[in-house]
C-alpha cells in the first residue's frame, strides 16, 4: 500500500506578475493538483494520498486568516500505525539513483543537497515543525506539550548513497521509486519497523531521467509504502533544474538553482510532519506544512535566502499555526 503527496511546478509563465503571484501563493500540494486522501487526481502515475509540491501558477488563493481562528490551520489526522511526524533522533538518508548519476551532474545538485542537508537540522527555518506531534487525539490543532513532539535535531543528514551499479529507469514508476526507498532502507541497515519511523528517504533521479508529470504537472512529492521493514516514507525528487522556472529557477531572483533546496526544504518539512501521508498534520482541504506557503513571492513569507548553520540557501516559508497569536501563517523562523 503507498500513500504519497506532491508539490506542483511553479508554472511554466514563470514572469507571472508579483500581485497575480500573491494571490496564488497558497499551494495545495508538491506534485499533481487535487492529489490528497482518499482522492484521485487524475493521474494515473500516482496513487490517492500523494502529497505533491505544485508547479508556480498552479495554486489555490490563499484563504483569509481570521484572528483567533483555527479555521485555517493544520490539525492531527490520527496518525498511521501510531506515528504522524517524525520523532527523536529524525534522520534523513539521500540515493543518487542510477549510473547515469556518475559524471553527469551539470547543475551540481548532488553536492548542493548534500550541504543543504548537512545544515538544515537545528535551524531556525526548521524549527517551525516542532510545535507539531503525534500521540494527541485526532482534530486537535494545538499539542501545548502533549504527546510527543516532532523534532529539529542537528546532523539530521545520516547517510548517501550513489546506487549506481545498474542504470534507473528513463521514466521511473511510483511503485519503481518506492522500491528503490525500500532497497535503501536495507542498505542503510534501517531494517525494522521501529527503524523506520523516524526516517526518511530522498530518491534522487537524474538528469533527463525523471519520472513522467515532472516539470509539467508537479515538482517532487512524498509518499510512504508498506514493506517488510514496517513503513518506509520516501521522496520522488526529480532533477529539478531540467524544470527550469516552472519549478523554481530564480524564483524571487534567488538564483538559477534556486529551486533545487525551495523544493528540497518543502518536501523535507512536510514528512516531518506527516510522515506517513495523511495521518500527520493537514489543514481541511488536505494541505500540509509546506503546500500552504508554496511559491509565495511577496509579503509575509515570500521566498527568501535563509542562512542555517552557517550556509545560506534559498528556501520557503512554512505553516505555523501559532504564528500571529494563534491566527496562523507562513514563516521563515520559529519561534
């Protein structure tokens, strides 16, 4: 059984106006539009619960925050085989798939990731998951310290790997990609049930190589699927350059590469927060932590250069619903 989520391209009219750009910034996925349990999208490539992230000019208003609200914040969904976000040490595992990885790397995205991931635990910008938890009852929007909170730590980054003794598919599958997640989770000796539970995995395909929809219909997407290793949640994380703009290249003039850690960054925070799409935290309408704050150009949190650890890199906004006393909204740092 697999359950996944999506983020959508950012559009292929990438020199959208800032106000047309303003009034699409609530992003309802990472990958094909409408995609959210119990759902179809109508395609056929991904199954109901893929989360994906949205390609620019694909997204819904965003709606009006109202003062004291929760009308428009995320809310536990009960959790699958108990877990909902991800807990304790919080680790994330990187595979370059395929030998068609090996010398042909022309946007650097390899090595960018790799240093993302090696900065990205502990910062400010992450923090941000961690007023979210698992173990409360379904519906409830605030843990104020129950049950047990999703985590930040640093050194999140536990491991790459360059799986390229056989070439990947030209086209991967959903099913290919998540037995590729599945064979990781092995090599990296996560082995168990319990193992899992606090993983994540991030399916790097190459350049040219990436599976069908990408570009044109979302940008990445998240998903999980059952195997004898309990549960395994993994990314499809195309070769985002070969998007271009539709995918984030310069996005808010932050760089031709740009795209490659604002989707990276999305995709990330919202397995934390819903590891095994869609028990953890969603609004009403099925939208996670990083889908509500997708492509946002301006005002409050527009895409930005965000330094971590150190480093800098472009990244977006996410959810908090305790931003603004409790009304919620898209924020670049917690608390």
């Amino acid at each position: 059984m697999k359950r996944s989520r999506s983020i959508l391209v950012t559009s292929v009219v990438a020199v959208a106006s800032a106000a047309l750009v303003a009034a699409l910034a609530f992003a309802a996925f990472v990958g094909p539009a409408g995609a959210h349990a119990g759902s179809t999208d109508g395609m056929s490539v991904l199954h109901p619960g893929t989360v994906s992230m949205p390609l620019m000019g694909h997204q819904k208003a965003q709606p009006n925050v109202i003062k004291g609200s929760t009308t428009n914040d995320l809310y536990y969904h009960g959790g699958v085989s108990g877990s909902g976000v991800e807990t304790g040490a919080d680790k994330v595992y990187l595979i370059f798939w395929g030998s068609q990885w090996n010398n042909n790397d022309p946007s650097g995205e390899a090595s960018l990731v790799t240093n993302f991931f090696n900065h990205v635990g502990g910062s400010s910008w992450n923090n941000s998951v961690t007023q979210y938890c698992q173990g409360v009852a379904s519906g409830t929007y605030y843990c104020n310290g129950a049950g047990t909170a999703a985590t930040n730590p640093t050194g999140v980054l536990a491991g790459t790997w360059y799986d390229n003794a056989a070439t990947a598919p030209n086209h991967p599958t959903q099913s290919a990609l998540a037995s590729e997640a599945v064979k990781a989770a092995g090599h990296f000796g996560n082995t168990t049930a319990a193992s899992n539970t606090t993983v994540q995995y991030v399916v790097y395909t190459s350049t040219g190589h990436n599976m069908r929809g990408f570009g044109t219909q979302w940008c990445a997407w998240h998903s999980s699927t059952s195997s004898s290793y309990g549960n395994v949640a993994y990314t499809n994380m195309p070769y985002i350059t070969d998007a271009g703009a539709s995918c984030g290249a310069n996005f808010n003039g932050l760089g031709a590469n740009a795209g490659i850690t604002i989707v990276g960054g999305h995709e990330f925070a919202e397995t934390e927060t819903d590891i095994y799409p869609n028990g953890g935290w969603l609004d009403s309408g099925g939208s996670e932590n990083g889908d509500k704050c997708a492509w946002i150009s301006s005002g409050q949190g527009a895409s930005a250069n965000v330094t971590m650890n150190g480093a800098t890199f472009p990244v977006q906004s996410l959810w908090s619903n305790a931003f603004n006393s409790g009304s919620g909204g898209c924020v670049l740092s917690y608390p």
